[in-house]
C-alpha cells in the first residue's frame, strides 16, 4: 500500500481513478498529503445524464429513515475511523484534522470548531427540517401530498440533483448541503482544491451509516467540469466571489454564496456604552480566523468610530501566528500565498491612493500585516478607520480578520450599507428597530449584543434548502 492516500472521484459511490492525478500539499512543506484524482467534463455529463438512478435510490427511504441515516452519520464524523480513498487507507478524527489542517491552514482548535458545526447539524436534522419547512409532516415529502394546519398541500421535487462547487476556505460550509440527503435529493460535489477532505469524509460517514452510495457523486474537475456540474444540475449551490456572484445573478437554480459583507451596528441610544460590546465585536470579526461570509467586516456607529477602531485594534493588533495544534490559535495560514499577497497588497494600495482611512492595527502590531511563520504565511488582524463610507476600505471583506469601522448617521445607515448577509444590530429604539425588521438588504438581522458568527440552524441566514429543492402546488382529489 503506497504510503500517501489516493482520493477517487465518486461516481453514484462508486470510486473511479483517474490517469489525471493532483497532489494536495502541505501549505508549509510542501510535502503530498494525497493524490486526488481528476475528472473532466465528459465523465460529468455522462454521469449526470442518469442522476435519476440516484434520486431512485433514496426515495426507497422515508425522510424519517434519512433523518436517522443522517444522525448516524454526525456521530460517526466526529467520532469515527473512516476509509481514507480506496487504497485501503483509513482517516481517524485527529489524522483528519491534522490532515485538514496541513493543507487549508486552519490550525487545529478551528478545525475542531467546525466538525462540532457538522456534528450539530447532522445529529439535528429533524429540527433543521422542521424550521426549514415552517413545521411541514415530512410524510408529506413521502407521499407526495398531506395536510398542513388543516390545508391540503403538495410538494414536489424542484430536481434531481444538488450541484455544489465547493471552497477551501472553511469546512462548516458543508453544513449548507446536508439537509439535500434527508430531502432525497443526491448530492454531486466539486470539491475545493485544498479541501477535498470534509466532503469526502462525510459522504464516507453517510455510507457507512446506511445511505445509498449511489446518492453520492464526488467529482475533483476543473474549471468546465465545474460548469457542466452547474448547468445539469437542477439546482445548485456555488462558493464564489463577487465576480461568480454576477455571473449567476437572476439564475433561479444557482443560489451564490459569496461574499457577506455583514456588519455590526450600533445605535444612537446604544452608542455611549461602546465598550460593553467590545467582545461581540471581536469575535465577530476575528473568530474562524475571520474566513467566514459571517464574520463582521464592517462596523458602523453614529459617533466616537475613532475611539473604537482604536479599541479593537489593541485587542487584535497583538494577534500572532501561532503553532498549528497550540489551543489558542487564532489565524489561519494561507494554502493559497497568493491569495495573502493580493489582499495585503490591496489594502495598502488603497490606504495609500484614497485619502481618509487609517490602518489603526499598525501601531499595535509592530510589524508587517503578511507574515511568515514555521513555513506558512500569515495575515495579521487589520482595522481600518474610514472617516466616510465612501471609502473603498469602508465595505470590503478578506480572507482573515478585517474590518472598517465608520461613523454613518442613524438616519442614513439602511441607504448606504447595502446588502449584508447578518446585520447585528445594537439597538432597542422602536422605531430604528423597526426600519432595520422592515430592511429588505439584511438576510439574518440580529437584534442586541449577539456576535455576526452566532446562527440557528433551523433559521437559514442565506437561502433555504427546503424551498429550493421543493415547490409547493396546488391539488385536489376527486
């Protein structure tokens, strides 16, 4: 047995190797964690071509069944021993989150983190449902038709896939899909280069607690097999930029995840007790190394943005790279240096061509924002004071903790922000809190002190799965 693991694609769970192999490596080293095998446009359209074999295969269980399939596979996750590819490796849970760690730079307490997030969502799939469907019987699912509330209702299928192109930046992404499973929808995955390891050690947890390997497709591609997954598939699931956001704006069967632009604001009947949400909003910016469309990249106040810029810059200027297994880890390496090299560069040019924005952290940092360290490559914590919201640093968000603290008037705030994935918001003025209920741009608003980073699962803060892999229809029988 060679000693690096060999990822197949998974074609309905079947493993399948290609001749076409990439190395997923140490982002430090350098060193081959596995080999992944690469599969082109042409297997997926072959393969997506009879997806209904797949959708076939769970339909034979109830949502019931799925649901306790489901709970089955949280508990071995987290907790299990898993086949590793097909050349008889296997992945403990510590070997997957070094393993995780090595390749996406996410130090292991952050890992760990995430898995307790998929552990959650699995082994709560029942609640999940029932919020996401607003209390629906899930025998309807099976049936076809039932009642709700004394209604007859129908919901049918929307399709009979799920695509999903997945990212690296963090594993709890994967959380979004798993509700397709116990819906009887099959999943086909592209997963993100650097992180190959989440979905396929899920879709090993599925299959052994039960679920049809069929309902599984693991597909590693490029950039066509990547849109030819998006284009068969019925519905789908994309990680993505701003650019990927445009690209599928207006497409109903494309729901983007991209960039959150969530923010915190304060408001004027809050603002002179600042200090006792500074917690809040720390770790809204900063927790998950800030890799999150959740974390806070803006701040807004009514007054003192000066005096709280400053605040937060003395607790997150200091913020260093630590070892990957130290516990109090708080910053992730980039897999990806470029990527680092970009946002650094960004920040900087705009710092020094657009007047009125101050990079409060420099002073409590002592050193360079892009480090290296033990081999990897860093980037500190970074506050920028932006004296308008015009400022090009005013509404931007990063691949780690960042964020724009800005003075906008109460008055004005809902106009200028834009959209925002979480809104937390600090206030209990009746009226403002009425303006921000009635907010069409907020996805999740948060009203009080509760960090951007905090969610329910059985409250979608961006899209839900249940209404976009079912329509409901109209039905009567004779």
């Amino acid at each position: 047995m060679s000693s690096i693991p060999h990822l197949p694609a998974l074609r309905k769970g079947r493993p399948y190797e290609s001749l076409d192999k990439v190395p997923v490596k140490d982002h430090k080293t350098g060193e081959v964690c596995a080999e992944v095998s690469q599969v082109n446009a042409g297997i997926v359209r072959k393969d997506l071509g009879k997806i209904g074999e797949a959708r076939k295969a769970l339909k034979k269980f109830t949502v019931a069944q799925l649901v306790e399939i489901t709970a089955k596979a949280g508990d071995l996750f987290l907790n299990g021993t898993l086949p590793l590819g097909d050349k008889g490796h296997t992945q403990s849970p510590q070997e997957y989150i070094a393993t995780l760690s090595r390749t996406s730079g996410l130090p292991h307490v952050m890992v760990k983190r995430n898995m307790a997030k998929l552990h959650y969502a699995l082994t709560h799939m029942d609640m999940i449902l029932n919020g996401l469907s607003r209390g629906l019987d899930m025998s309807v699912i099976d049936k076809g038709f039932g009642t709700q509330a004394g209604c007859p209702v129908a919901y049918f299928p929307t399709t009979n896939s799920l695509g999903l192109v997945m990212p690296s930046n963090s594993p709890a992404v994967n959380s979004l899909w798993l509700p397709a499973i116990a819906l009887k929808i099959p999943v086909v995955i592209k997963p993100g280069r650097e992180e190959p390891w989440t979905p396929f050690r899920l879709i090993q947890a599925f299959i052994a607690a039960g679920a049809p390997p069929e309902a599984f497709g693991f597909y590693p591609t490029d950039h066509e097999g990547s849109g030819e997954v998006v284009k068969l598939s019925g519905r789908n699931l994309v990680f993505g930029d701003v650019a990927m956001a445009k690209m599928y704006e207006g497409n109903p069967s494309v729901q983007v995840h991209g960039p959150g632009w969530s923010k915190i604001i304060i408001g004027e009947d809050k603002i002179e007790n600042w200090k006792d949400y500074l917690d809040v909003i720390v770790s809204s910016i900063s927790d998950n190394g800030g890799r999150s469309c959740i974390n806070a990249s803006a701040v807004i106040v009514p007054k003192y943005a000066a005096e709280i810029a400053d605040a937060i810059a003395q607790r997150l200027g200091p913020v260093e790279p630590l070892p990957a297994d130290d516990e109090n880890a708080r910053l992730s390496g980039f897999a990806n240096t470029k990527m680092a090299d970009y946002i650094d560069g960004v920040i900087d040019s705009d710092l020094a061509d657009k007047p009125g924005a101050e990079d409060v952290t420099a002073k409590y940092r002592n050193g360079p924002r892009k480090v290296e360290f033990q081999g990897g490559t860093f980037l500190r914590p970074t506050i920028i004071h932006c004296n308008s919201w015009d400022h090009p640093l005013a509404n931007r968000e990063f691949l780690c903790p960042y964020a724009s603290v800005v003075e906008v008037k109460q008055s004005e705030v809902l106009s200028k922000i834009g959209y925002s994935l979480i809104v937390t918001a600090i206030t209990e003025d009746p009226a403002f809190t009425e303006e921000l209920l009635e907010c069409p741009t907020i996805d999740r608003l948060n009203l009080g002190p509760l960090s951007t980073m905090s969610i329910s699962w059985d409250q979608p803060h961006e899209g839900n799965m249940f209404e976009f892999l079912y329509k409901r229809r109209s039905i009567d029988r004779a």
